[in-house]
C-alpha cells in the first residue's frame, strides 16, 4: 500500500507538485494521467526518492520512505521507464539481473530467476539471455525493460510512460502483458501516462493532474461519469465518454438469456466492441460464448446502449 | 541474353583506375626515375652526391628493383585485389629495405672509413609510396584488431632481421648508432619514460579531475577553460616557462632537489609533457560520460545503484572507448612532443635531433626522428586496436 500524504514539490518558487495526497491500495493498478507539466512524473519520482520532496511524504506499507537510504528503498521498488533504460553494455540477462545482484544474490538465483522472467515475456531464455539490447526489437526492449523492473518481484512498481515508444498493436499486446502479470505476483502498479485511453485501459483507480494539482483521483467509471472539473471532462474527451464507458466491461458480464442469430462473440470482448460489432453486422442482438465455444447467453444492442448512457 | 552478358565484358577487357591508385604510382614512378636512391659523402657533415637507383646499385640488383617497381605500377594504377596490392606493396617494401643497405657496400670505395652512404630521397619517397599502399590495402581489407597487431608484429620481425643480419651496417643512421650506441638505449628509454610517465600521470589525475568535472557543471566549464588556455601555449614556451617555478621549488622546498626536481632536465620535460596530456584525458573523460544515455544513468538510479555502483558499473564502462582515444591521441602526441624536451636537457631521441642540427649532420638527426617516428606509429596502431575492441563489446555480443 502507498499512501501519499500532502506531498508538494518546489523548484525554484515554481510549485510543481501542489499538495498531493493519495492512496494506492495493494494490488492495485493506479495511473497518474495528464497533459505535459502537469507534475505526474515529478509525483512518480518522489515515491522511490529520486526526487526528494519539498513537503509532505511518502508511506510504504506504512513505512516512512525518509527512513531508509534511498539506493535500498529503490531496490525494493521496481522502475521501468519510457526509452526502456536498457544498459547498452550488458546483455539483457545482466539487465534483468541488475537490482538482484545489487541484494548480493547467488549466481544460480539470479541466473533462474532471470530465465523465469524471459519466459514469462515469451522471450526463451536460451536465445535472449546472452544478446545486447542493440541486438533486440523496441518491443522485445520494453519487455527486457519491465522484466528487469520485477527482477526482485518488488511489492510495487513505477512506470514512467512506459509504451510510449510502442506502435499501438505491440503497445496493446504489452498492456495486455502487465495486466495479466501484475494479477499474478499482486504487483501495486504505479503508471504516469498522458493517453486517457490507456489509463482507463489499465487503472484500477485514475489520478488527474493538472499544473500541479490532483484534480480528481476516482474509478474510471467514475472519471467518467463525473469528471471533477472541466479539464477532466476535456481530458476525456466529451465525444468519447459513451465508448470509454463501454470499454470498461466486457459482454460476459451482461450476459443473458435469450438466443441471438449469427456469429458469436466472445465473452471477454468488451462492450464497446461488441457496440461495433452490431452496428457492423446490422444485428439487434449477439450470441456470447464462452471460451470453448459454448453458447452462454446474448446482449442486445439495446442493454449496449443503456450502458452507454451516463450513469446516475 | 546478349544484353545481361555486355556489361561483364567490359568490365573485364577494360580495367578500371584506382583513384588512390593514380596518386601512388605517380610518386613511385617520380621517386624510381628522378630522385636520388641514395647520398654519398666523403665525410659525414660535408654535402653528398646523389644517386638514382642505376647508380646506386650493383647492376643486378637495380634491375632486380626496377623491375619489382615495374610490376608494381599497373597492379597500383588499376583497380587490382586487395591481396595483390597488399602482396606487392610487401615485396616491394622488403626490396626496398634490403637493397637499400646493399648502397653502402656499393658506393663506398674500399678502406675508406670516413664516407658515409645515406638513403636519399628516393627510397624516403618510395617508402612512402609503398607504406601508403599497404597502409590503403589494410584499410579495405577492414581487419579485426588482433590480426592488425598480428601485421605490425610481423613487420617489426621484418625490420629486426634485416637490422640484426648486417645489411644495414652501412648505412650512415647505423654508423652514428654504432658511435653511441649506449646513449641510444639511454635516451630511448628516457623518451619512453617521458612520453608513458606522463600518460599515467595524466591519466591518473585527469580521469578522476574529468569525472568530477562532469558531476559538476561549473568546474567543468573552468577546468576545460583552463586547459585549452594551456594547450595554446607553444612547447618550447611551456618548457620554458616551467624553468623558475621548478628551479623556486626545487631550491625552497626541503627534499625536492634530492628527487630530481629542476629547473631544467627531466622533470620540468615531464611536468610540461603532463600538462599537455590533461586536456585530451580530461576532456575526453567529460565527453564520454556525457555521452551516456540519459534513460541508462536514470535507470541505474531508479533501481537503487549508488553514485559509486552507477560511476563504476554503468557511465566508465560506458564512456571508457572515449577515454581511451583521448589516451590514444595523448601517446601519440607524447612520443612526438617528447623530442622538444632535449631543448631542455630532459633527454629522449630529441638530444640526437638537436645534435645532429647543430653539427648540420642529417644523419644524427634520423637516428632521432627515424625512431620516434616508428614508436609513434606503433603506439598509435595498438591503440586503435585496443580502442575498437573495447567499443566493438559494447554494441554487439560478447
């Protein structure tokens, strides 16, 4: 658990972080979200020190971050950013061993532990382990990224932006990624982007700054259905509002009885691109399978377009 | 059909030039016909005769090496393989080194003692021509390190045995050797000393001085200032320059006359040359640690390194083929500078150069340039090496 407590941050007179507080329970996946300046990343680096705040603080588990030196808080927090920070003269298996060698574990730890990790990002170990960052695609680089990130399977992890760099499909596909990952190990995620899109994708809860300030700190749906201000609401984007509503669930969820005509769909397709997939097939209801194929139930366009609409 | 095959026949019935090629074979052919193959003198100091190659050489060997220099020029003007160049500029640099000591025998009349035979400047510019197209070849041939340490080690070989079965003992350079040989070997490792002491010493306070400059940007800009300021100042000047201070410390400050430490001599040489040596040290360590990514030095703070783990583990392994060429062109630049520092009583091939111009004897002054030259070169060629290897580990596997 992370909780952040009036933490402000002064730069020359400019206030760059204003009196923030937050909390981000365990497991949970938060993202900071805001346009350029607006303090997110400052706020991500105050958690594990690289900036010291100017006031306010920082708990882990209910442990000041001031009371242990810096370099050991960093390595109980793992940190994975944008341009990857691959060290360019190590391969990727003395990347991914850097915070487990800093705790002095033994060569064969490290050694399995780096080949679990390769294949949990479906790199096999036998070929990635011993090749140079030059040597690896931008998407295989952010893998090898936040794979190094968890090398010491820390409670928390900060992302500064980290699919930045990402082509929307391989983007997506890492997305994908964390989140399964962070449901397994129970990872808390912090993760600064400035793409809505993304934070709704990912964030169990949404932070929306602003020139410094925490302007709304709530679940998408809440985001979503009241914005705080009108710069949340512009942030969002007002003609997108139904479809990130309905990206938020999936038709398994809604799912009922009744028999539908045609192709169905699968029951972890979100809503909204079951929304699309009517209005493609010109189809008032879907069939909803389950994974092996049996048929659990349907939507219809109708349940769709309620869900769509703001909540009360 | 016809087509597809037109462009292969002329590629192969009309050679086509080698622009390099053209330039070499240019000098080689002006050095073979009209310059001197070598000097004769009645006596070391007077003005010698020259010689072209036919008047340099028994009749058979000169036709041996005319018709070696014949073949060479179609195989340097077109464009050959790389191999052949490569072989051609070999047999005709041993030529050259062999049959340029068989001049001594030739020319000087039996029992004379006192005549002295000198290269001329024909087999200097022939030397060239040839070293420039082994040099060029090497380059297209784009060989590892080791195998370029492996050709200069061969070459050295080379040298040695001619030098060490005799041919040579003719030749003007070896009789002023042969006079003062024990002050050869003195000054060599004087100059050896000079030129690597400094290094180290350079290196031992610029690497650390660079660092600390990189960590902190307002030292930086002053230390660099500095240092360009110095780097401005002639040799002979800064030689000079170092007279009075070190002749103050050496008479005021107890026990440092007793070490060595001058005014003029050894100390002020190696306190100049070290001068000299901290800029490229120093400036090169701060652009090499610039030069580390960002993203790397934020990572290696964000995982929890300490500024000494991130100093030794991420930014010198990083910046360390920088540094290393800033220490490549120190050396150089040492071995050549060191010369200057006979001017001062510091010792080193130069005491030969700034003899043998005194005494207007040509001769004394190669026995000093002809080594530096060679030492210079070899230090640069292993170094290079060193340098690509070092940086070839950073971008591909191990």
């Amino acid at each position: 658990m992370i909780e952040i407590d009036d933490l402000t941050k002064v730069y020359d007179g400019t206030t760059v972080v204003d009196n923030v507080s937050l909390k981000v329970d365990e497991g949970e996946i938060a993202v900071i979200v805001g346009t350029s300046g607006s303090g997110k990343t400052t706020l991500l680096r105050m958690i594990n020190r690289l900036i010291e705040p100017t006031a306010g603080r920082v708990r882990l588990n209910g442990l000041d971050t001031r009371d242990t030196p810096p370099y050991e808080l960093r390595r109980r927090i793992g940190y994975a950013i944008q341009a990857n920070g691959l060290f360019p003269h190590r391969t990727v298996a003395q990347n991914i061993g850097t915070v487990p060698q800093l705790l002095g574990w033994q060569r064969s730890k490290i050694d399995s532990r780096v080949d679990e990790l390769l294949s949990l990002f479906q790199l096999e170990p036998g070929q990635f382990r011993n090749r140079m960052p030059a040597e690896l695609s931008g998407g295989q680089q952010q893998r090898v990224g936040v794979a190094r990130a968890l090398a010491a399977a820390p409670k928390v992890l900060l992302m500064d932006e980290p699919y930045g760099a990402l082509d929307p499909i391989i983007r997506a596909k890492a997305q994908d990624d964390l989140l399964t990952i962070q449901k397994q190990f129970k990872t808390t995620v912090v993760l600064v982007t400035h793409d809505m899109e993304e934070a709704i994708r990912l964030g169990d809860r949404i932070a929306v700054m602003d020139q410094g300030k925490l302007l709304q700190y709530a679940t998408p749906e809440e985001i979503i259905a009241h914005p705080a201000t009108p710069f949340v609401d512009e942030l969002i984007g007002t003609g997108e509002r139904p479809f990130r509503l309905l990206s938020l669930s999936t038709v398994g969820e809604i799912a009922h009885q009744g028999e539908a005509e045609g192709e169905p769909v699968a029951a972890a397709m979100s809503l909204r691109d079951a929304y699309a997939e009517c209005l493609w097939s010109r189809r008032q209801t879907l069939p909803v399978a389950d994974p092996s194929g049996t048929i659990i139930g349907m939507v219809t366009l109708r349940d769709l377009e309620q869900r769509a609409a703001r909540p009360a | 059909m016809t087509v597809a095959a037109a462009p292969a026949r002329i590629v192969s019935r009309s050679p086509v030039i080698d622009k390099l090629g053209v330039l070499i074979a240019l000098i080689v052919a002006a050095a073979w016909v009209f310059l001197p193959f070598a000097t004769f003198k009645a006596n070391r100091i007077i003005q010698g005769q020259s010689r072209i190659v036919f008047d340099a050489l028994p009749p058979w060997q000169s036709i041996l090496l005319s018709a070696i220099i014949a073949i060479s020029l179609p195989v340097i003007f077109y464009r050959t393989g790389t191999l052949w160049r490569l072989l051609m500029a070999a047999v005709a640099l041993l030529a050259l080194l062999i049959l340029v000591g068989q001049t001594a025998a030739y020319l000087t009349p039996p029992g004379n003692a006192l005549a002295r035979v000198s290269p001329g400047a024909g087999f200097w510019v022939l030397l060239f021509g040839f070293l420039l197209l082994a040099a060029d070849a090497l380059t297209r041939l784009r060989l590892k390190p080791w195998p370029r340490i492996g050709i200069l080690v061969l070459a050295a070989i080379a040298v040695g045995a001619i030098m060490l079965s005799g041919d040579w003992n003719g030749l003007s350079i070896l009789k002023e050797y042969f006079v003062r040989s024990d002050a050869f070997w003195r000054e060599a490792l004087t100059h050896v000393v000079l030129a690597f002491g400094s290094l180290v010493a350079a290196v031992i306070v610029g690497v650390p001085l660079g660092v600390l400059s990189y960590r902190v940007p307002r030292l930086r800009a002053v230390v660099l200032n500095i240092l360009n300021g110095v780097q401005t100042i002639p040799s002979i000047a800064l030689f000079g320059l170092l007279i009075a201070p070190l002749a103050w410390v050496a008479a005021n400050v107890p026990g440092a006359a007793a070490v060595g430490v001058s005014g003029i001599g050894f100390t002020p040489a190696l306190v100049a040359l070290f001068i000299y040596s901290l800029l490229p040290v120093v400036a090169n360590t701060v652009v090499g640690l610039l030069g580390v990514p960002p993203a790397a030095n934020d990572a290696a703070r964000g995982m929890g390194m300490t500024d000494r783990q991130r100093l030794f583990q991420i930014e010198m392994p990083l910046a360390f083929s920088i540094i290393l060429t800033g220490i490549r062109i120190v050396l150089v630049q040492n071995i050549g500078l060191a010369t200057v520092a006979a001017l001062i009583g510091g010792g080193g091939f130069g005491v030969f150069v700034f003899q043998g111009i005194g005494q207007t004897a040509l001769d004394l002054v190669l026995l000093g340039a002809v080594p530096t030259v060679i030492l210079a070169f070899a230090a640069a060629i292993v170094l290079d090496a060193v340098v690509e290897m070092v940086s070839v580990r950073g971008r591909t596997s191990r």
